[in-house]
C-alpha cells in the first residue's frame, strides 16, 4: 500500500487540498455496565431520571438493562466530541446511585446469565422490537457475550473535500457513487490493517471468573478469581468475544466490494431460514423469542469491527438507508474501553485513529479476495490473543511478515498523511509520535498496562478495575453545571413523553409491524 499513499499524498499537495484534507465530522459511542459498588452487575432497571431508552438521542441502552449506551452527536473535532461524552457522564453519575460504570470492556462481576437483565424498551411496537431483538441474541449466542463493552468511532471525510479529490483522481462519474467507493475503499484497508487497533489499544487480557461464556479456552489462571492470557491485546475481539461464531458453518460472510454486493450479502442473510434458529422458534405460547429464524434478524446482528452507516429514519431499515442516500459516515467498533481514561476513551486515541482513516483513504483500491479475507480474519485472531508475543508473525499476501516490522511500515507511511492533516489546532504528528513506541516496546501497550497494574498492585483483574472505577466515581463527583443539568433534564423529560406518544399511537399489531418492516428488505439488481 506504500507505493498508492505516497502518490496520493502527492495529488493532494499537487492539487493544494491540504487544508480540506481532513475528518469531517466525529462521533463517539461508548457501553458501560451499570455495577453495584462491590462490582457486581446492577440488578435495577434503566434510572428513569435519565429519560427513556428508546427515544433519548445521547442515553439509551446496549443489550442488557445495565448495559448503558452513551451517544455523542456527530461534532467538528474529536475533543469536542470527548467533551460531550464527559457530559453524560457527569449527568449519568449524578442520576444513578448507589453505583458506578464498570471502566473496561470485560464485565464486572456476574451472578450467571439469570442475572443479566434483557434490555426493555416500553409496549410500543418498536419498543418490542428492540426488545425481541435482544432475546434472540440470547438464545442463539447466550447473555455472557451480549454484555462486552467497547467504544465505537464514527468517522466522515470533509464533504468539501470528496468534489475536487474527484478530480483530483480523473473520476468523472457520479459524486454520490464516487464517495460511496471511496468509504468502501476505507473500511476494506481499516480491515486490512485493522489489527492495528487491538494491538495499541486492546485493554482486555484478563476477564473475571464470573463470567463463564462457553468460549473461555485455553486461558490461564492468574489467581482464585481471574483468568488471563500472558500475550493478548483484546480478548473482546477474541474467541471469548462478540465475534460472528458460524460464519463457515452458515457460509455468510459480508461482501464490502462496494455497496450494492453488502447490501445484497446483508440482505440474503436476514431473509435465508437457518434450521437451528428455526429450532429456537419464533413465537412460542404466544410469546416472541425472536424477530426471525433467519441467519440475521437484522443487520446488527452481524458482527464486524467497522461498518458503513447512514442515518436511518423512522422504522427504516439501515440496509435500505444505505442504498437510497449513500454512506454517510464509518462506524470503528476495535476499541476497548481505555480503563486509564474516566469517559474510556483519550485524546490521543482519537487523533491516531483519524489519522489511520485517511490514512486508509489514500491507500489501494483492491478488493479483498477469499485469501486476504482469510488472511484477515487470522491476524485479527492471532493479535487480540497474542499480538505482544515476540517475534509474532501475520499474514500479508500469502507470505509471514514480523508484526513489528509490518509495525514499522505503517507508522512511517501514517507519519506522512499526518503532516499533511497538522492544523492549528490539533498536531497529529505528536499524537502520531506518543504511540511509536509500541512498536518496539509492547510494555507501553494497554493491555501490558492492565497486567502491569494488577502484578505491581497484586490485585485481581475485578479488583484492578474496581478500583479505578471508585476513583471516577470520585471524579464526576462534582456533577455538571447548572445550565447542561437543565439541558439533560430536559431532553430527558422529552424522550420520556415521545415513548408515550408512541404507546399510545397503538397502529397495526406487532406482527404486521415486523411485516411491513422486513417488506423494505430487497436485494438489488444490478450497481
């Protein structure tokens, strides 16, 4: 990819597009389990003081009751998007009591699935159907899984910029397609070097003994009450984690040639019958157990770390969204929760990962094919459980590179489109630079820090968080000001009255509701 990144970066300077070479718009979304103070997970519904789940826009929840979900609006630079987040935060502490937000992705303590609440989101037809949703996962993958945490990054290019990059490539088609094959070009090279992400940024390698999902293999025993792995980065995106487990099996694996082949992927596999799903059954004694006995429910409910998104409208499904006013934004879903950061996620991290998209942006064009695809799927294995082992080896057309030296290639070209992204505000190279040195160093990784922490502490992997997540219960001790109390307030009192408006608007029952819904799903013919 060398060799395409320098010549592109030579087309932006050659066509002066330096200073609208740059991330147009960011967002943040980030999980934390709600925890009793003695870490266990909280057993309370969802506080009513921070509005309703289904139709607050910043403060809903994920797949559990205690699963909160904090979503930032799309803003103009990434610290004005971690400057929202600190705000719920300091909203959500000061409306939740007698407990705190679990600061990492593997779950505090568990009392078994029994004590893993399904998320409930009012009698509205909507309302069950997020509700159903969630069933399903249950029982077609089980509740341990379902109650990961992590943080997602939602990523667009400048809109100035994609006209004159247009010509900047000679394309002379139509821009929305353009922009569509550009986003597409992104997230299969995030793929490509996507293992990156755990590598710096894992902060899993240790997971309570509570939690018991059938996936737990092969991990040691650090003491009476945590297992771990000496070389691992991320066990969230591991074998134990939210991974899509019957891809060979069902022969379902998403297509990002461009498009109209995901969307026709997607599309086939929420409408093709899997028998063991059928087995579960649909409606049992007249209670739904999930919306479909389909290979997907919906397209959520296929697993990958980055995807194309567009603001979908009322009941509209996001496949069909996509298809009908293009990709609007890159939603990034490799992260960890930062347990060293008080809202889970640094500064630094985001400036890196802005760099890394439009690193990824300038970079080839090719489609991934069966090999790479399976070369991919290796390294992201091989990293999130043992990416800080020496002398690591990964895949990369058909031949073993080191880790470190494939490392060393991608910083060196990333320092590149860094200098050309520098502005007055924000000096990518320096965050660009904080992060050089795990490449040599693997101790300066996250998931190395969380060892670290736990052996220099003696403490176990429930404790070692426990213990930061006390010392940001003291941190957003002081709340919010006045002004951002009345505004959260507010939309909160709002989301609260648009629940019961939609309760009240009884409409058609919810089978016809699920009808009318997947009525919108259709494969396309042809680009």
């Amino acid at each position: 990819m060398r060799s395409t990144i320098n010549k592109n970066s030579q087309r932006i300077i050659q066509h002066q597009l330096e200073s609208i070479f740059s991330i147009g718009r960011v967002g943040l979304e980030k999980e934390s389990l709600r925890a009793s103070y003695d870490g266990v997970i909280a057993q309370t519904a969802h506080p009513s003081a921070l509005g309703a789940a289904l139709t607050h826009p910043h403060i809903t929840t994920d797949y559990s009751e205690a699963l909160l979900e904090f979503v930032t609006p799309p803003l103009g630079t990434s610290q004005q998007a971690l400057d929202f987040l600190s705000m719920i935060h300091r909203f959500v502490y000061a409306n939740i009591h007698e407990e705190c937000l679990w600061p990492a992705s593997m779950p505090c303590r568990l009392l078994g699935e029994q004590s893993i609440r399904i998320a409930e989101y009012g009698t509205s037809n909507l309302g069950q159907m997020k509700h159903v949703y969630r069933k399903g996962l249950g029982y077609r993958y089980g509740k341990m899984m379902q109650v990961i945490a992590g943080v997602h990054v939602n990523l667009s290019v400048n809109e100035d910029f994609w006209p004159r990059w247009q010509v900047a490539l000679g394309d002379t088609g139509e821009l929305t397609a353009f922009i569509n094959d550009q986003y597409f070009k992104i997230i299969r090279n995030l793929q490509r070097v996507g293992w990156l992400i755990p590598y710096l940024f894992g902060a899993s390698p240790a997971v309570d003994k509570s939690f018991t999902h059938k996936g737990v293999k092969d991990l040691r025993v650090w003491d009476a009450d945590t297992l771990y792995a000496r070389h691992a980065t991320s066990l969230r995106l591991g074998d134990i984690g939210y991974t899509n487990h019957r891809e060979n099996e069902i022969g379902i694996k998403a297509c990002y040639d461009n498009l109209y082949d995901y969307v026709a992927c997607l599309t086939r596999a929420i409408e093709k019958p899997y028998a063991a799903y059928e087995e579960i059954g649909v409606v049992t004694q007249g209670e739904y157990r999930q919306l479909n006995a389909n290979i997907l429910q919906i397209e959520n409910e296929y697993y990958s770390t980055v995807r194309p998104k567009q603001m979908s409208r009322a009941n509209e499904k996001p496949t069909h969204a996509l298809l009908d006013r293009g990709v609007r934004y890159v939603e990034i879903r490799a992260l960890d929760i930062n347990p060293f950061s008080a809202i889970g996620v640094d500064p630094e991290q985001l400036h890196f990962i802005e760099v890394l998209f439009m690193y990824c942006l300038l970079g080839d064009e090719q489609i991934i094919t069966m090999r790479e695809q399976e070369e991919i799927d290796i390294n992201e294995y091989e990293v999130a459980h043992k990416g800080r082992k020496q002398g690591l080896h990964l895949r990369r057309d058909g031949s073993s590179i080191l880790l470190v030296d494939w490392l060393q290639e991608i910083f060196s070209d990333m320092q590149a489109v860094a200098e050309l992204m520098n502005n007055a505000d924000t000096d990518y190279s320096r965050s660009l630079a904080r992060f050089a040195g795990c490449v040599d160093d693997r101790e300066q990784t996250l998931s190395a820090r969380v060892l670290a922490g736990m052996q220099v502490e003696k403490l176990s992997y429930y404790d070692f968080i426990a213990r930061l997540g006390k010392q940001y219960c003291d941190h957003f001790a002081n709340g919010l000001d006045s002004d951002s109390i009345q505004h959260f307030s507010a939309l909160a009192e709002k989301s609260r009255q648009q629940q019961q408006q939609l309760e009240a608007d009884h409409g058609a029952d919810f089978s016809q509701f699920l009808e009318e819904y997947f009525a919108q799903s259709y494969v396309p013919e042809s680009r």
